[in-house]
C-alpha cells in the first residue's frame, strides 16, 4: 500500500541516520512533529500516516504485518538505506514488528509507550463509540463534533486529539477496519530476538508499560533499556516534549554516536 508521508532533509546535511516516526492508533504523521523538528536539525525525517490513517489510503487489512510491510516497501521506493525507528503506541509496535522484517536496516529502536505484549484490556471502546456517535449524527462542524463526543469521552484533550483527524465532516480514519481488527491492535504475537539497541520510554503515570511486562521485553529485545517520564501519562511526547526529546537525543548518542 502508497502510504502518505513527509520527508524532510536535515538542515543540518551531515552523516547522521534518517529518522522514522510512526504515529499511534487514531493519530496521524503530525503527531511526532514535537520530535521530528528538533531532531530534523541533524537527521533527514519521514513521518507517515500509517494505513488506515491521515491521508493513507483505507484496506480491511489492519494488523501489524500489513502495516509494517506497507513501511518497509515505502522505505524502499525512497531508497532509505538503515535508519532509527520511532514508534508510540501503535506505531511502537509497527516498529518492533520492522525489526523482524528488515532487522539488518534499522540501526535503533525507540518504543514510546507500549510494550511488546498483547493487551486484554479494550480501553478504546468510548473512541470507537464517540466516533460512530459523530458519523450517525451527520456533523459537519468539529464544535458540534466536539459536543457528542464528551457524551462517551470524559477527557477533552482525547477529544481534541482526535478532532485532528475530523475534516470536512468525516473520519480519516477507517473506523470499520480499525473495529474488525482492534482485538490485533490490542494483540501482539512475539517475534525473534532482536539484539540492536532499543529504548523503551513510558510515562510515570502510563498503565501501558508495567514490571511485569519485563521479561517479555527482555526476551524479545535482549539489549532494551527503559526511561520514566515522571508525570506524563500515555501520551508522554506531547505531555513531556523536552524530557522524552533528551532521553531519545542521549539514548542515540549512546548507541549510535549520533
């Protein structure tokens, strides 16, 4: 699948690796500009809308090996040779799932906010619930969008989120395709032991990442590392910019050089 996507230079032309951001679940490219424009000082970046997202186009596939092949056939055509990979949530576990399809391109790995587990919990259900609420009442405007969604959404900062994706009166996402393979989404099945370097960054205040998800971790990335963001939930690059920035800067540094 064509993905939509943004490649930008680095202003700064040198030898340092291109960077990849892959957006969450619901999001689309935009939502790591917060670290693709410092980090584009020194790196050429690609920010993608992930199928099914933004302005990529919409299949019935959704699961993690449609999505990481649509990025691994896109880094081909711009002729990207080994990169880093930044990925939060849903687009974390795109981008351990590339790990597996091209392990010997990809130079590093930062895992923002999710864990290579599958979830039992369906905590996007009042999403998918306000979404369909929006589509059925015919909204045209994001304030009366805005309105119907806080009857299934307590939290106006998802609200506003999402609303980024409202244009025109309609979702760009494919609500039907994300529902039908939601339970994939949630899921994860393990692949082999990866042994390039890996940061993992979680929010203090995040249920996304828990101790006991460790071992997994572990056996799946043999060389992860962790960092906390105190004081940040899941969305712990738009809540905390400047300390999940240092912690990606430090963590390249110290793997890479870079």
């Amino acid at each position: 699948m064509k993905l939509h996507y943004r490649l930008q230079p680095a202003r700064q032309p040198g030898n340092a690796l291109p960077v990849v951001l892959l957006h969450g679940l619901f999001g689309s490219l935009d939502n790591l500009g917060v670290l693709a424009r410092p980090l584009g000082e020194n790196h050429a970046t690609l920010q993608i809308d992930l199928r099914n997202h933004g302005l990529s186009p919409h299949d019935d596939e959704a699961g993690y090996g449609a999505m990481s092949g649509d990025v691994a056939a896109l880094l081909d055509e711009l002729q990207l040779g080994k990169c880093i990979i930044i990925g939060h949530s849903m687009g974390g576990k795109v981008a351990m799932a590339l790990s597996a399809l091209m392990p010997d391109r990809i130079a590093a790995l930062v895992v923002i906010d999710i864990a290579p587990v599958a979830y039992p919990t369906r905590h996007h259900d009042p999403v998918f619930a306000a979404l369909r609420r929006v589509e059925k009442a015919g909204a045209a405007q994001r304030s009366e969008a805005a309105l119907l969604m806080e009857q299934d959404i307590d939290d106006k900062d998802t609200i506003q989120f999402l609303l980024k994706s409202f244009s025109q009166g309609a979702w760009r996402f494919n609500i039907d395709a994300l529902w039908e393979n939601y339970p994939a989404l949630i899921g994860w099945k393990e692949i082999p032991p990866w042994n390039g370097p890996v940061l993992f960054i979680r929010g203090g205040l995040s249920p996304y990442v828990k101790e006991e998800y460790s071992e997994a971790i572990r056996r799946q990335f043999p060389r992860a590392r962790a960092h906390v963001v105190a004081g940040a939930g899941h969305w712990v690059h738009a809540q905390k910019p400047e300390a999940t920035l240092r912690a990606v800067v430090r963590f390249l540094a110290d793997s890479l050089g870079s």
